[in-house]
C-alpha cells in the first residue's frame, strides 16, 4: 500500500510512504528470514527512496546501499532467480551513474553491472531484460565517452544488436523502443559534433520513437528523446543554413509534452534547458530576440538548482544560459555580471565533476581572460 501510494503523482509524503514501506518489508523479513520476495520488494522501496532523496539534493547513499544489500541478501537465498540480478545490476548501473557524476571511476561498477546482467541472461536467455540492460550498460559508458569527447561508435552499434535482440523477444514493448530509438540519437550526437550529417541515425531514431509512441502515446522518455533528435535535426539544418522556426518549434513541443507527462524528472528539465539554449543562440545568429527563449532556459536551469543545488550539470547549464545572455544586447555592466556569474558556476561544476572538463573547460578559460577595453588613442 505505502509503495503503492508513493508511486502515484504529486504523493505528498512519497519519502515518508518509502521509508514506511521498506520497514514493513523488514519486518516481514524477520519473521521469515528465508524469503527472497521480501528481500526483493524491500531493496526495490530502499532504491526508489535513495532516488527520491538524490532528485532532492539529499544524501541518498545509506539508502541506495540498504538497497544493495537487501538485493544481495535474496541473491544469498536463492542465486536462481534473473529478477533480483537484473534488479542488482539496474541498482549498480545507476550507482555508477552517481559515482560518474561526482567526478569519480566508474569502470568498476560498471564491470559488477555487466556480471549481474549477464546472470540474469544466463538463467533467463529468452526474457528480453537482460539483452535490455545489456544496451543500457553500453549506452551508459557511451554517453561517459561522449563527455570526453571520445568516439562512442562501436559501444553504440553493440547497444543496438543488445536492443535488436530485446525487440525480438518483446517487440510490443514501448520502453525498449525507445531506449534503441537512444542509441540511434547519440550516434547522430556524435555524428554533428564531428561535422558529418547525421541524418540517416536521425531518421532511425524518429522512427523507433514513432513505434513507442504508437505502443505508448504517453511514454515521456519516448517524447524527450523525441525532442533531442528533432532538436539534432534543427541544429543540423542550422549549420546548412536550411534551418527555420517550425525546426526549432517542433523540437520545442516534444519538449513540452515530455515535461507535461513527467513533471519531476528533472533529466527532462536539464536537456530541455540546453535545446533552449542552442535555439537561443540561433535566433540571435539570425537576427531575432532570444530574450524569451534564454528566459526559458534559465527557468528550467534554475528549477533544477532548486532541486539539487550541488549538480554540476546543472551548475553547467545554469552558467552556459547566462553566457548566452551576456553575448545579447545588455547593458555592459550586465554583461559583466553574467559573465562572472558564469564563471564562478563553472568553477565550481568542473571542480564537483572533472569529467565535464573535455566540453566545458574551454569555455571557463576563454572567462578568465582578461576583457580588453577600447584600443587607447
């Protein structure tokens, strides 16, 4: 009941609901030790909560491994049963995730995740999750590949055989569409930053996400990922110099529908903040007001903040919005501000999290250049 509350919308004690939940299970737990199920549904409460306290800025690392355990201790129960490997490994996964983001190595996580699914799949091979999870382990290094500015092509086209494989076993599952409709956009990802067209990853990636949609219509990861490939296309035909408003405009909409059907996530609001961004700064390039746009992407930046005031992601996005600004028609002093402001957020992101520096770094280098006045007559 308690978990059950805690998953619907706008639950108002949803920490509260978790915490009572996982105790109930714990309890269950002790009057029968043997029981894999309780073991299984108490780390499943136990992760929800240490999500649910990291997505609040708080510390989170006492529940995540309370989770841990919980899995591992049902494992020691019974070694045969796929869901709590693949579960083990979905917690590891996302533990390395955090590790990543706190500027630390997680290869090693990332290796423990590997060997869990790989459990799962032995024991399960025609059970579509683990071949799933298996995309997601190597979508998860790439997207660690493309902050280091390093080719992520081969760890996406394996992505994509391990989702091709799920689809066969489950093709009516939405989800799984969509996280290979992923892979196929940070290939594109990859593809624009190095100059090439990215056209035919886009259109592969459109056209998994229009499956899940028709699977799922309101599956928001369908619609942001979505948002970030007609996003791609825009900046694309942006470099072409083909690109018009309904480019930018389309990609906007996903964005809002996303945003609309998972109002909490805030993975949402950071990347919708950047596709802001990026059409602000085309706008400008062509002449019109980005003022509103920038206004937006410093919204989204800053409900984030509010969320978790510690991310350096969040950090980064907050301080390359108001480096945007600082480039549009404001006062100099304005201009100044914003800029200083954006260094500092910087700083302090890159040092959170070094990982960010291949992309960033410059940008907090050419800030601490000194600004040279008007040449002295």
């Amino acid at each position: 009941m308690y978990r059950k509350r805690a998953s619907t919308p706008n639950a108002p004690d949803k920490a509260g609901d978790l915490g009572r939940a996982r105790d109930a299970l714990e309890r269950a737990l002790t009057l029968n030790p043997s029981n894999p199920v309780a073991c299984f549904q108490g780390a499943y409460a136990s992760e929800l909560l240490a999500r649910h306290r990291r997505d609040h800025g708080e510390e989170y690392g006492p529940d995540l491994e309370k989770a841990l355990a919980l899995y591992r201790q049902g494992l020691a129960i019974n070694s045969k049963l796929p869901q709590l490997h693949n579960s083990l490994g979905a917690a590891l996964l996302w533990q390395a995730e955090q590790v990543w983001e706190e500027g630390g190595d997680p290869e090693p996580l990332l290796a423990e995740t590997w060997k869990s699914f790989e459990h799962a799949r032995n024991m399960a091979p025609q059970q579509s999750f683990a071949w799933n999870n298996f995309g997601e382990v190597r979508v998860t290094r790439a997207l660690f590949q493309l902050a280091r500015r390093e080719d992520p092509g081969p760890g996406l086209r394996a992505a994509l055989e391990s989702y091709r494989k799920a689809l066969e076993l489950l093709p009516g599952d939405a989800d799984l569409w969509a996280n290979q409709a992923r892979a196929h956009l940070l290939l594109a990802t990859w593809v624009l930053e190095q100059g090439g067209d990215p056209r035919s990853e886009l259109g592969s990636a459109e056209g998994a996400l229009a499956r899940a949609r028709e699977l799922n219509p309101r599956l928001g990861n369908a619609w942001r990922y979505l948002g970030e490939t007609l996003g791609v296309r825009a900046r694309w035909l942006a470099h072409q110099d083909k690109a018009r408003d309904e480019d930018f405009e389309q990609a906007a909409k996903a964005w809002q529908q996303a945003l609309e059907l998972d109002p909490r996530q805030l993975e949402y609001r950071l990347a919708a903040g950047h596709f802001h961004r990026d059409r602000a700064e085309w706008m400008e390039h062509r002449g019109s007001d980005p003022a509103p746009v920038l206004k937006q992407a410093l919204e989204l930046a800053g409900q984030v903040l509010a969320a978790r005031p510690q991310w350096a992601r969040a950090q980064v996005l907050h301080a390359s919005v108001l480096l945007a600004m600082a480039g549009t028609a404001a006062g100099a002093e304005q201009q100044r501000a914003w800029r200083d402001q954006a260094r500092e957020e910087l700083e302090q992101a890159l040092a959170r999290n070094p990982h960010l520096g291949p992309a960033w770094r410059h940008r907090l280098t050419a800030l601490r250049q000194p600004v040279t006045g008007p040449p002295v007559p």
